[in-house]
C-alpha cells in the first residue's frame, strides 16, 4: 500500500510538471506572448515582469525560472489587476467556489444515488421511468442552459430565490442545484445498472435464500456492493463540477475562480489564465488520487489483498 | 414412506422478447422423509428452474408459475404464500446450495455474519448465540481454522472451502429439505468427492431430504436414492437409482447412460445423443425427445406419451412401455447393464 | 403419474418412425445478421426510436431550415429585438409566438404594430435585426459540423491508437498506455482552453481542440476489446494460417469491434455539441457574424431580462438535440452489448 502511494504521487507529479510545461509552451505560442503584451502594461509594470521573469532571457532560462517561481508558489503578476499576484487572486476567490463545488457535490451524489436505488428496486415502474427521465435530462441539458432556465424561471419569474449575487447562504441554492443535475443524473445512471447487476447475482439470490426480507436483502446486502463501484465516479464528477463552475458562477455573478478565469480569459490575462490552469489540473490530478485510495479502503478485496497476501 | 414435498403439475413459462419459452411443461414428483432425490438432465431441461419455484426465487418480472401448479410442503402451497410467508420458509424449512460457490457469498460481508445471518432471523439467536453457533456450523462442515477464518471475507478461501461455507449456511437451521443446484460442478475433481463426502455425512447427522441436481450421472450413482430424469421441462422417467442404472426405459436415458464413459466398456465407441435440446420457445407436438430419437415411432411425432408404470416406483414417458408397441433393442451399454439387474434383483432392488 | 393407456390408438401409429438425423440437428431460430439482430433490438426501444426520428427532422431543417422562412440572412435594424410571431397559430393564447412581449413591469409591448412590420418572424429578431429562424438553423448546422467533424477525427485516431496498442501488446502497449495515462491526467477543458487561446476560436481550432482531448476514451475502449478478441481461436487460426498483422487486424478484429465504436461514437458526439457550445459561452466560441448554438444562446443570454425568446429558442433545439442524441446512444448501446444477449 505505501509502496502504490508512493508509485502513485511520483506519477501525479510528472504529470503535473508535464500540465505546467505545457502551459508554459502553449502560453509563449500565443501571438504576441503573455508577458510581452505591451497594450496591456504600464511601463513600470513592464519593467517589473522583465526582471523578475528575465524575458530577455533565452526561453529554456525562462522555462525554468517558471518552473522554479511554480515551485515556490508564485504564479505571476495579473494583467488586469496591477500589481496584484495571481496567487491572491485565486486565494481570495475560492471560497465561494468551493462552497458551491463542495454542496452540488454532496447534494448530487446523495440525491443521485438516492434516485438509482429506487430506481433499481422498483424496475420498470413508474418510479423508475422517473428517475431514468431525470438522469437523462441532467446528463444532456447543459449545465449553462439549465442554469439560465433556472435563473429567469425561479428568480425573475417568480422571484422565490435571489437573482444573482453572493451575500448569503439562500444565494448559493440556485447555483448549487445548477451544478447538481450533472452528479445526480451520472449517479443515478451509475447506482441502477450496479445496483440492478448486484441484485442479479448469486449471492443475492442465496441471501433471499436465506430467508432474508427484500428490505434487508437491499440494504444489508446489495447497497454495499453496489456503492463501492460508485466512488468511481466522484473523480469525473468533481472535474465536471470545475467546469460546470465556470458557466454558473458567470451566471449567477458569483466572486469565485470560474467567473475570474472566463473574465480572464475574456481579456487576456494570461497569468490569471495560467495560473488557474495549473490549480484546475493539481485539483484534478488529486481528487484522482483520493478516489482511488478511498476505493481501496472500501472494498475489502482490494484493502486484504494488499495486506496479508 | 412419507412425503415431506410433493411438487403436483408444475408449470412455469418465461416471457421473453421473443415470445413466451414454456421452461416447465407439467412436472409432478415427490420427495419423501430422509431420501436424496437426483434430478438429471442436460441444460436447460428444466431442472434448476423447477428447484427454484420450490424456493419461490424465480424473478417476477419475466417469469409465471401457471394457475394449477401445486408445491405442497408442510400442508401448504407455496406457490400462493406471501412474500412476508415465504421468507419464514426459506433458510428455515428448505435452503439451497448453489453451483459456484465463488460467487454466491458476499464480498463484502464477513462469512461468519453471512452463516449467523438465518439464526438470527428465524431462531431469534442473539449475535453472540449466532456466532457460536456459526462456529461450530464451521467446524462441522470442516473447515480448517474456523475460529479465525471466521472474520474472513470470502475471497480469502478456496473455492472447496467457499462451498464448505455455503453449506453451513445453508445447514444453519436445519432445514427439513436442502436444495442442491449442482453443488459439484464448478469444483476441481478431487474437491467434489470431498464436499460428496461431506455433504453424505452431514445428511445422517442432521436428518435432511435432499434435492440433487446435477447433469453428472457418476454423482448420482454416488450420492442418491432415487432418479429423476429432465428432458424438455418434463420428467420422462423416475426410479430408484438401480432401476434408472440398471433397468432403463425411455430411450433419453439409454442415451444419457451409454455416454456415459466408463473404464470396463470394451469395445463400442462412445454413444453420443444427437441434436441439441427442444426449443421450449415452441415445444414440438409430441414427444419432445422425438426427434432425436432413433427409436421414434409415428405415435412420437403425434402424441405426449403419458408416465407408464414400470414397477411401484419406477415410471416412464416413452410410447415404447405401450403394449402396442414392438420391441426394441435397447443400446449395447444398457442391455448389458439391465443383464446385471435381473441377475441381483433380489438383493438389491427391494431396498426401497 | 397417471397411466392413461386405456385411450385406444391405432396400431400402425406404432410403426418406427423414419428417422432422420439431420432433423435433430435443424435449428430453430432463423439465423439474424449482427446488423439484423442489432436492429431488432433497437427497434423495441421506443425512446430510441422517437430520438432518431426527431434527429432526423433537426439534420434535414439544419439542412433547408435557413432557406424556409425566405427573410434575407443580412443585418436590418429596423426590424430589431422583434418577438416571434406565427400567423397561422398567434391566435392560440397559451402558444408564445402572438407578435407580443411581456416587459419586466408587466406591460404587454406590441412591436409589430408600433412599428407597423407587415412580415412575421417565426422565432423573432435578434438586436441587429437577423431573423433568427435563419440564424438557428445556421447554428445547428455549424455545431452539428464541428461536432461530427471532430468525433470523425477521434475515431480515426482513437481506433487507431487502441487497436495498435492493444494488438501488439508488450513494449509497444506498455509506452502507448504511459502516454495515455498522462494525457488522460490532464483535465479535457485546461487543454481545450489553451488550445483555443493559441489557434484563434474558429471552426477549424475548436474542431481540432475538441479532436485532440476526445480520442483517448475510444483508445482505451478498443484497446480493451482487441486485447480480448486477439487470444480467440479466430484470430489465433488466422495468424496460424499466416496471415499478416494489418490482415487480422482490419478482417477480424475490427469488424468484432464494431458495436464499441458505434457506441462509443454516439456518445462523443453530444459531448462534442456540448463542448463546443460550453466554449461559446464562456466566450471562446466563434467570432461573429458566424453563429452556432453556443453563440445564439449567449448573445441571449446577455439580453435575458428583456428578451427571453433569444435564449429560449437555442436552448430548448441544444436540449433536444442532447437529449436525443443520448436516448438513441442509450438504445444503440443495449441493442450492441453482448451482455444484454438473451
């Protein structure tokens, strides 16, 4: 197990450095380079970025001067907002995105796996049909077109939530079911095929054999079994939460990191942009990580086998 | 002897995207009080459906028990007992061992929670009698270690051991009927002989009835009483185990002994059954073995034959037992065979 | 047990019957082609079936739609921000398409009449006074470009690099699956992003964009289904009759491989309109006067408070699109699984 943790930090961070690099090359591709983008800075700004980020240099020295400035956590200087670094900006932005990343999450697995199991258990009724009509409505309608629909119906329709804005819990309601339907529908989906292919299989079938009552033979022997595969799918469903935040938090006027990186990549602020990046992608390639861990820890097949085998 | 289940006209048919499959065309047998009854037949003849509408455990969705069949147990019908009513039957009065042993235990439940599982429920043990009990349930089906293996999870054991613990789950409350689903079957050769082994002792001990299903007939001669023979959802012929072995009438079960390999068979080459089972989708008119059957006669394309008596407990399904019918000359392999029985008929064939 | 031999029949029914054995071995069931089969199976999933049939209306209107509502595709400001109007339904009251607009105090505006505009347009005006039935279709026709373009060139690359890696195996597999692995590391919408900012937003850039972070899961997928099929005895009796690599790969294992990829296939392409309408919106879309579906429903959703028909018309085609698109994947996937064979 220590060895696996270790094989795989070394592996994430290879491919961080791999996301960094890249940016970095991507960045100097862009006509008219990030950092020598004269319209957009004052002399003086100029003058600062060039020495501290020495773009008389050759562009290998530049790389890794980057890389080192990465490293230490520096991420630049914005564009748009003189003089102040990246790193501020995103600190002082994620808040509300991860408040709403952390309730569409929570809300939409729960709710989703809810939907998947009655679903599963009441197969080919009304109920199910329900729950397979949400799962796929959540999966095809986009996360921006919903949350506009819910905009302009629930808020300036009939005004029962605010519009717009971030001054209190009853703000982040709209936005967090926005970002939701995705979660929900990929488990709901997800939770009834495990769930129906679990009641289907044998063990299932000797524990009714033992007498077991439907409810227990649900909750005591399926769930479990059928739950562990579903962590799987919290990886990609926090990455479509990032994207997801992009759109929503725009329109809903949100102060969080999706609103700053489409405002930044609307003027250009290419360190806020590359910053941004690499945060998304280390997030990314950690939520990864954890889940796989976690599925390690849940299922005793794989926990034992790395034990005492 | 007394009956302990009489299974009385069963029909069961499965609606299918291509039509109704009718899996069970009338089957009517009884097991009686202490016996191992074998039910024989090649796959999809029916055998683990019929065991399973015993159990109640066919999937409603798609399957039908049709109105007149009768599964009586304990004065009861269980065909028309509740959910609620049934559970109190299932791991209690009958339970079931199912053929692969790795996948009918839950992986992710401890194996001595899944053996405390039905002592708890239907004798209204505690944890801890439960656990005792589940213990010494390990120690009878033998197997090694069981105070600690007892907090294992199932893919820590062999695949003979798994099976072991199938059958202590399915012994925890001594059950008047065991159901075993080709309990054998996706075991290594050696392992099988040793869960025959057991499973032949712990019938003694206990005082069970048991269903055998299998489609092995060296297992049958090993472990069983009585015979019954599934073809096309039907049972064609029913007997004690000398007079299916030794005094074979209907022509499927000539075919399935002489396949039979056995070391003592000479000369002839083995005999195979040709074609492939009945398409239940829509049975043939007849008999359903007509076709394959090089012993058919007009009447087999025409008419079911209906169970002729052989002897008290010996019945068939062949037009062949009909008086009108000429004789016929069974296969090698079995009039060799049927020579031996009427030599020691007395001795043997009277046990039942 | 019933003895019923009482029943009298006649004695030359007892005669041996001809027998043949070749009636033993007849089968049944008439034997289905895989398309065959594949088809019968979709055909009893009604929603699939209702999906293909409305994707086939959007693909024929992305085709004639901008021609039909004969207003001209050009700017004409007089006819601005106008609401839709259909003069064969306007009477019906629940229905949105009367010419009127409901402003944010509750006045019911009239600009038809204000502005005495004898024409009607379907689905209104945009603020530069574009018809945006037109527009629409425009749009669909452009996203449904961008999507199709980008999933052909996943499937190419995807099919290729899975088959390969999965067939040669060894060192080759082992170097093609580190590469994938660090790729798929990276998040699809960073890449996306950066790509955009580099190459200018346009159809060419967005399709690359979408191309080059899409073919990774139909690799992976055919890698999978060719490492399996490569050990069965069909592929193993071709290599033994000698035939060539690139001969089994494309005779034998690809033809297996077909279900996965059409699958697989019809779940990029939603993703692909998706992506290309998330860019739009975040304001890495294409440049105007070009416009698809993502742009349209922006440029409503700026105007949002004043005129929601220029958001709800794209909303509701994207949605449907989507929708279908994977109700008919859903359908193609239960007719192609092997699994599901009953």
């Amino acid at each position: 197990m220590g060895k696996y943790l270790l094989q795989r930090i070394l592996f994430m961070l290879l491919t961080l450095f791999i996301i960094i690099s890249i940016t970095f090359f991507l960045m100097k591709l862009i006509p008219g380079s990030p950092f020598a983008a004269a319209a957009k800075l004052s002399e003086s700004q100029r003058a600062i970025m060039e020495a501290k980020y020495g773009l008389d240099q050759p562009l290998p020295i530049q790389y890794f001067r980057y890389m080192a400035n990465v490293i230490q956590g520096d991420l630049g200087i914005s564009f748009q907002f003189s003089n102040t670094p990246v790193t501020d900006l995103i600190s002082g932005r994620i808040g509300p995105s991860a408040m709403l990343g952390l309730q569409a999450m929570i809300f939409g697995t729960i709710f989703g796996i809810f939907l998947g199991v009655i679903g599963a258990l009441k197969q080919n009724t009304w109920i199910d049909s329900g729950s397979t009509l949400i799962a796929v409505l959540g999966k095809s309608i986009p996360s921006f077109v919903f949350a506009a629909l819910l905009q302009y119906f629930i808020a300036v329709k009939l005004g029962w939530l605010p519009v717009a804005f971030w001054r209190g819990w009853e703000y982040s309601i709209l936005p967090t079911i926005a970002l939701s339907i995705f979660p929900i529908s990929i488990a709901a989906r997800f939770m009834r095929t495990e769930m129906i292919e679990v009641l289907s299989s044998d063990y299932i079938v000797l524990a009714r054999a033992k007498g077991a009552s439907s409810f227990e033979v649900a909750f005591k022997h399926a769930l479990r079994n059928a739950l562990i595969p579903v962590v799987t799918v919290l990886g990609p469903l926090a990455v479509s939460l990032m994207t997801g935040s992009l759109v929503v938090e725009k329109i809903f006027a949100i102060p969080g990191l999706g609103e700053q990186f489409v405002t930044s990549i609307n003027v250009l602020d290419y360190p806020v942009i590359m910053g941004t990046t690499i945060l998304f992608a280390a997030l990314f390639i950690f939520i990864v990580l954890v889940v796989d861990v976690l599925y390690s820890i849940i299922d005793p097949r794989i926990r034992l086998s790395g034990g005492e085998n | 002897m007394e009956s302990i289940l009489q299974v009385k006209n069963l029909n069961i048919s499965f609606n299918t995207y291509a039509g109704e499959v009718k899996a069970i065309r009338g089957v009517n047998f009884d097991l009686k009080k202490g016996e191992t009854l074998a039910i024989v037949g090649e796959s999809g003849s029916g055998k683990s459906v019929t065991t399973k509408s015993i159990m109640q455990l066919l999937p409603k969705s798609n399957s039908e028990i049709k109105q007149g069949s009768e599964i009586l147990f304990d004065g009861k019908n269980l065909v028309e007992l509740s959910d609620k009513e049934m559970e109190k039957v299932r791991g209690k009065d009958i339970s079931m061992i199912f053929q692969d042993p790795m996948t009918s235990l839950n992986p992710t439940m401890k194996i001595g929670k899944q053996i405390a599982e039905p002592l708890i429920k239907h004798q209204s043990f505690s944890r801890k009698q439960a656990m005792d009990r589940a213990l010494e349930l390990l120690k009878l089906v033998g197997l090694p270690q069981p105070e600690t293996r007892i907090h294992q999870y199932p893919h820590q054991f062999s695949g003979g051991q798994r099976q072991r613990i199938v059958i202590a789950v399915a012994l925890a409350c001594n059950p008047k009927v065991l159901i075993a689903d080709e309990p054998t079957t996706a075991l290594d050769v050696t392992i099988q002989a040793q869960i025959l082994d057991l499973m032949k002792n712990l019938q003694k001990k206990i005082d069970t009835s048991i269903i055998f299903i299998t489609h092995d007939l060296g297992v049958v001669a090993n472990v069983a009483d009585r015979v019954a023979v599934m073809y096309g959802g039907k049972i064609v012929e029913v007997g004690t185990v000398d007079e299916i072995f030794y005094n074979p009438q209907h022509p499927y079960t000539w075919g399935l002994i002489s396949s039979m390999p056995s070391i003592d068979a000479d000369d002839d080459e083995l005999f195979v059954i040709p074609g492939s089972p009945p398409d239940l989708l829509n049975p043939p008119k007849g008999d359903a073995f007509a076709l394959r059957n090089r012993y058919a006669m007009t009447i087999d394309l025409e008419e079911e034959p209906p169970m002729f008596k052989v002897s008290d407990t010996h019945y068939a399904a062949t037009w062949l037992l009909h008086p009108d019918a000429p004789e016929v000359e069974p296969p090698l392999a079995v009039q060799k065979r049927q020579h031996k029985f009427r030599g020691n008929n007395h001795t043997e064939g009277d046990v039942f | 047990m019933v003895n019923n031999s009482n029943k009298k029949f006649p004695k030359e029914m007892f005669q041996k019957a001809q027998y043949d054995e070749s009636l033993a071995e007849k089968i049944e069931k008439p034997s289905l082609s895989f398309w065959q089969d594949a088809w019968l199976r979709v055909r009893k999933n009604k929603a699939a079936i209702v999906s293909l049939v409305i994707l086939t209306l959007l693909f024929i209107m992305a085709l004639i739609g901008p021609y039909l509502s004969g207003h001209p595709t050009g700017q004409n400001v007089a006819h601005s921000n106008l609401p839709p109007k259909i003069e064969a339904i306007s009477d019906v009251s629940w229905l949105p398409f009367d010419g009127t607009l409901t402003n944010r105090n509750g006045v019911t505006l009239t600009p038809y009449e204000d502005r005495q505009i004898e024409e009607s347009y379907w689905f209104g005006t945009d603020s530069l006074g574009r018809d945006l039935f037109t527009r629409l279709w425009e749009g669909v026709r452009i996203s449904l470009l961008i999507a199709f373009l980008a999933t052909a060139i996943d499937m190419v690359i995807g099919v290729s690099y899975g088959a390969i890696s999965g067939y040669f195996g060894g060192r080759v597999d082992n170097i093609m699956q580190r590469i994938i692995e660090i790729l798929s590391g990276i998040p699809n919408l960073v890449i996306v992003i950066l790509l955009i900012l580099v190459l200018e937003p346009g159809i060419l850039s967005i399709t690359l964009a979408l191309a080059i972070t899409g073919w990774v899961t139909m690799a992976r997928v055919v890698r999978g289904q060719v490492l399996k099929l490569k050990n069965q005895e069909f592929a193993l009796a071709s290599k033994t009759l000698g035939a060539r690599d690139f001969r089994i790969i494309y005779k034998h294992l690809l033809p297996n491989l077909v279900g996965v990829i059409i699958i697989n296939t019809m779940f990029t392409i939603p993703n692909a309109i998706f992506f290309e309408a998330f860019l739009s919106f975040i304001g890495l879309g294409l440049q105007p006067p070009d416009a698809s579906l993502g742009t349209l429903i922006e440029d409503g959703f700026k105007v949002i408070l004043l005129y929601p028909y220029m958001l709800l018309v794209p909303a509701v085609v994207i949605s449907l699109l989507m929708i279908t698109f994977n109700l008919l994947a859903d359908g193609l996937r239960d007719a192609f699984d092997p699994k599901m064979r009953d």
